[in-house]
C-alpha cells in the first residue's frame, strides 16, 4: 500500500473476503469464534506457546523478538526483570518499528522503480532482495519462531545479496561468515547444554538478522551491474 500498488492490495483483500466467505459457508462460525476468542489471544500472549518461555531448549531454539527478554534472564542480565512484561514491551516497539521499515521500504522502491523502471532485472532482483527482508521482519514478530526454519529467510536473503551486488574476495567471505552463523545448530556440540554462551550466541543473532534485515529493505539503490551481472539478473528474473 505505501507503494499505492491499488490494484495488487485491492486482488488481495477481495481473495481473502472470498477464502473467508467459502470457508464460512463450508465450516460455519465455530472455528471463527474459537480462532478470535481463544486461539488468537493464546498466539499474542504468547500461552499458545508456553514451553518456548520455561523450558531452556526450548527458549534457546526461540529466534522472535519475545525471546530476547528471556535469553536476558538466562544470560544472567537483568535479574530483577520480569521477563514476561519486558517481551511484551519489547514485541509492540519491535512491531512499530517492523511497520515503519516497511512502509520506508515502500515508498524508496516506488521511487526507485519511477526513476529507473520496474521491469529492469537488476531492479526487480532489488525488490525480492526487500520482500524476503521484510517476511524475515515480520517472521522475528512471533511469540515463538523456531531457528529450525526461522533461519532459513535469513539465509535466503544473506545468499541473496551475491546477486544483486558487485561481488570481491573480502564480501563473499563476510556472506560466508554470515551463512555460518544461521546454520549453525544450537546448542553447540561443546560444553553443558544450553550454556549461556549459547544463549549470548542465540541473542546476538536474532539481533544480527534484525539490523540486516532492516538495511536491506530500507536501501533503494540498484548499483550498476557488470555484463557478467546482469546476465546473472536477466535469467534469474526469468
């Protein structure tokens, strides 16, 4: 919508209103009610997912923005919080800041695609690069995100950046390093589990793939590409 993309916002709501009325003639009311009334309040207090909060692997393995007031708690910071109030504090800052970067996001790439054309490969490649910045965004949003799959977004967006950049020596290292540390599964093979260096490691990267995902969906600017590139561009939008 920031990007007054009309048509494409209006398809999307009118196929929702469409999935939401089939499903109510099909199901009726019940699952509606007991979604609104019971599911959906569990999800944002996060009751839904009450392990993610008491067990140790479990909040290890949490990669959300609610996780890191607990990851605090067992790091050893902190220790007259209550970690409980602080993720809910820190989840609704995180969700304005999650809705200004997109909307920012919106606005620099319609002014992106009015100067230099949206059908251009290296242009379009730009704006995956921002959507898949922004679902891992939206993703770090949930109560309970499992680094399992939650890295995977991350990933997919680290690996992104070799296509849409001109690429050296020193920068496929750094993109290396970062693919690394998401792949890497927690609780490290070393030491007692759920030790707090994991818990630091596990904090460090949600942080991490929170600032990465912001600058990638905030920059605007398509760097001119070498042939080699922008054949590279040309298939892959293809």
């Amino acid at each position: 919508m920031a990007r007054r993309k009309w048509t494409a916002a209006g398809w999307t709501v009118a196929a929702a209103l469409v999935l939401c009325a089939a499903t109510l003639v099909v199901f009726g009311v019940a699952p509606y009610a007991a979604f609104l009334n019971h599911q959906l309040p569990a999800i944002a207090s996060g009751k839904a997912f009450w392990f993610a909060f008491e067990m140790p692997h479990a909040m290890l393995e949490n990669s959300s923005v609610m996780g890191l007031a607990y990851k605090l708690k067992a790091i050893g910071i902190g220790p007259e919080w209550d970690p409980k109030s602080t993720a809910k504090i820190l989840t609704w800052v995180y969700t304005f800041f999650a809705i200004a970067v997109a909307v920012v996001a919106g606005l620099r790439h319609t002014r992106l695609g009015e100067a230099t054309g949206d059908e251009k490969p290296q242009v379009r490649l730009v704006m995956v690069r921002t959507w898949v910045a922004l679902l891992v965004l939206a993703q770090l949003r949930s109560p309970f995100l499992p680094a399992g799959y939650g890295n995977i977004a991350i990933m997919i967006l680290i690996a992104l950046l070799l296509t849409v950049e001109r690429t050296s020596f020193a920068r496929v290292i750094v993109i290396g390093a970062g693919l690394c540390v998401f792949a890497i599964p927690l609780p490290l093979p070393i030491g007692p589990v759920s030790s707090t260096f994991d818990f630091v490691f596990s904090f460090l990267a949600t942080i991490l793939a929170i600032v990465l995902a912001a600058l990638v969906a905030t920059r605007r600017k398509a760097r001119s590409q070498r042939p080699s590139e922008t054949a590279v561009a040309e298939s892959a939008a293809v």
